[in-house]
C-alpha cells in the first residue's frame, strides 16, 4: 500500500488577494502532487481568492480568531492540529506565531516560520515590542524562511535567530504569464478617450492600505501635473486593487480636478494583461517584503520606480532597471514621474534590464525548488 505524501500546513492571516497569498498559492499549485500535500489555514478568514487552487485536494480552513488574544482560537488549532497531522508546519508573519505553540503541544515537530513583510506597527522593524514578540516565539521555530536579506537581518541582528536556522527565498514570478506584450503596447481596457497610442501609462497594483501608500503617488502626479501642466496631455495614471484607502486617494485627485487622468476599476483579475499597457510601475510602499507585482512589472519589460524600503532595493538595481526613491516624499516623487513621462528612451531600456532580471534571477522555478529543498531537508532528517 503506498503511502500518502506529507502534509504542509500553511497558517496565515487570511485568503484574500495580496502578495503574500498570491505567492502560497503559487508555491502549492507548482509543487508535484506526489511530493507534498497542503493544508491552508487562515487565523482570520478566505474568500473567493482560493478559487486559483489548481489542486482539488487542498483544505482550506478559518479559525475567526478575535482581536487581540483569543484562547479559543489556539484551541481550534490545537484540535486541527490534532485531526490533520502534518508534517510540517508552515507559519508566516506575525498573526502566524499563534499557531506555533498549539503546533508543538499537538506533536508537529517540524515548525518553519516565514517572514513576508512589515505592516504599521513595525515599518523599519524598530519596534521592541515586535522584536520581543518574535523572540519569545523563537525556541518553538526550527527553520525561518524570510523573503528578503533586509528581513534575514532583522531577524538575525533583531530577534536573535542563528544564521543556521534561516533560509533566505526569494518570492518567483512566472516569466510567461507574465511578459512583454509582442509588438504594439496593448490597450487600456477603459473608457473611449482615456488613452491614446502617445499617452504615457503610469501604473501600480495592490491593496489600498496604509503600508502600500498609494496616496504618495496620487501626491506625487497631482504635484507633477501642477508643476507641467503640460503633461496633462498625455500622461494617465492606473491605479488597480481595492482597500480602505481607496476612497480618501481618489477624493484627493477628484479635489486636484484630475479625475479624468486616472483609472481606479478595483480589483482586477486580468493583471497580466493590464501591466503589458503600462509605460512605467510605480511602488510607493512605506515598507515591503519581496512584492510581487513589482517582479510582475519586471517581468512584463517595465521599468521600475520605487521607494528605497524593505527588498526593494534587492530587486531595483536603482539607476539601471528603475528608480528608487524615499519613502512618502511626494516631491521626488513627482520629480521622477516628469523625468519618466518625458524620456522614453530611459523608460525602454530600464525595462529590458528588468525583464533580464526577472528571467536570471527571480524565476518561479527557481523559488519553488528553494521551498522544496527546505522541506526536504526537515522530512528526510525526521526519516533518517
């Protein structure tokens, strides 16, 4: 009788659309189904977004953990824990470490922790309170798996962690699905008269909170507008996903009069075919991880422009592939959205440079096979 493959239980927040959800579900929907079977467990809730599971054979299960402290919550696990019997567990950013512990009470003794990100509370990762949280985790993690070298050495230098037990791994993009469009730029998919074949596409995608500032670049556009009435005439900004920002950024430019400059349709599931239109990708996090719309925007032969925060400036090679800037300063950022709009000859090669990259350094394949030999390494050392 063969036996079934193990199991991999991934805790996070919840499944809905983000970078850091988009990259499980391309991890598990790329790892061969004799290999490993996936458990995905959200501490809050999931939506629709786990409809991109290619795998029929993938539970998806929502703990509704309260805010703040919520014993009941650990409980649940603990039981689940019990019930599933993984292999491993996989836990990633801070809501994450409360399944670390109901993880060991319930026997899982492969525990890896990965660190995606910085939110609010913690945006330059200075917070002790953060730190103490993590290092008070430690003992319970027997791998750590950040996604960038800033977030290695915050977890080395910060929370204590010997380099032995850190992983590094890049997030991967799928360099064909996401490509240079052959030929002409593709339209916007947007009203009669938005754009033309002279306009210049200024983009960004992801969701409108706080961390992603996405009022920076509304800043910084309305502010080059007002500088270089000029551009009015050609350059257009496209701004996709959804979020609570989303109304207080388009009252600013509807309060500037530029509502008929910028396309704001919500969240989209046609991004590999938008980002090809686009002349240039603007990233105005406040801090990142390894994003992944921004390796898409490589990927799809787009230069960058980017705050210089988090792995950002891992994956920009500033001056060569695309731009990095400071972090919520509207004025440079207005200043390279002229530079950018007014130089095509810049805007094409940083693109090609970027799109080298993606394909020589940031491949799917590639992240995949790093995960695989993590959990190799921890299934085979159990076995042996």
């Amino acid at each position: 009788m063969t036996s079934s493959p193990p199991l991999i239980a991934h805790v996070i927040h919840h499944l809905w659309i983000g970078g850091l959800e988009n990259g499980l579900i391309n991890l598990i929907n790329r790892i061969p189904e004799e290999r490993y079977r996936h458990a995905i467990i959200c501490m809050d809730d999931y939506s629709d977004f786990r409809d991109r599971l290619q795998r029929n054979d993938v539970e998806v299960i929502a703990i509704h953990k309260k805010p703040g402290r919520d014993p009941i919550a650990k409980w649940r696990l603990y039981r689940l824990f019990r019930r599933l019997k993984p292999e491993i567990l996989h836990s990633r950013n801070l809501s994450g470490l409360d399944a670390l512990l109901p993880a060991y009470l319930a026997g899982i003794d492969h525990r890896i922790h990965g660190e995606h990100g910085r939110d609010m509370d913690e945006l330059n990762g200075s917070s002790r309170k953060m730190q103490l949280l993590r290092r008070l985790h430690r003992p319970l993690v027997k791998r750590y798996i950040p996604l960038s070298k800033d977030l290695e050495y915050y977890l080395r230098d910060k929370v204590g962690v010997d380099g032995t037990r850190i992983t590094q791994i890049y997030n991967g993009v799928d360099t064909e699905k996401f490509s240079p469009a052959p030929g002409e730029r593709p339209p916007i998919p947007v009203r009669e008269g938005f754009a033309d074949r002279d306009s210049v596409i200024i983009g960004t995608v992801g969701r409108f909170q706080p961390v992603k500032d996405q009022m920076n670049l509304a800043e910084g556009f309305i502010r080059m507008l007002d500088d270089h009435a000029e551009l009015a005439a050609c350059a257009r900004l496209v701004m996709i996903g959804d979020g609570p920002c989303r109304e207080p950024v388009m009252q600013r430019i509807a309060s500037a009069g530029y509502s008929d400059l910028v396309w704001a349709p919500g969240s989209r599931n046609d991004v590999e075919d938008i980002l090809p239109a686009f002349d240039l990708f603007v990233l105005p996090s406040l801090s990142e991880g390894i994003s992944n719309t921004l390796l898409e925007a490589m990927s799809c032969g787009l230069p960058v422009l980017a705050t210089a925060v988090g792995g950002n400036p891992e994956l920009v090679l500033d001056g060569e592939s695309g731009t990095l800037v400071p972090a919520a300063d509207s004025r440079a950022m207005a200043e390279m959205l002229e530079r950018y709009v007014r130089d095509e000859e810049l805007r094409l090669s940083q693109g090609e440079i970027g799109r080298r990259r993606a394909e020589e350094q940031f491949s799917i394949s590639a992240m995949v096979d790093n995960y695989l030999v993590v959990y190799d390494s921890l299934v085979s050392a159990s076995s042996g």
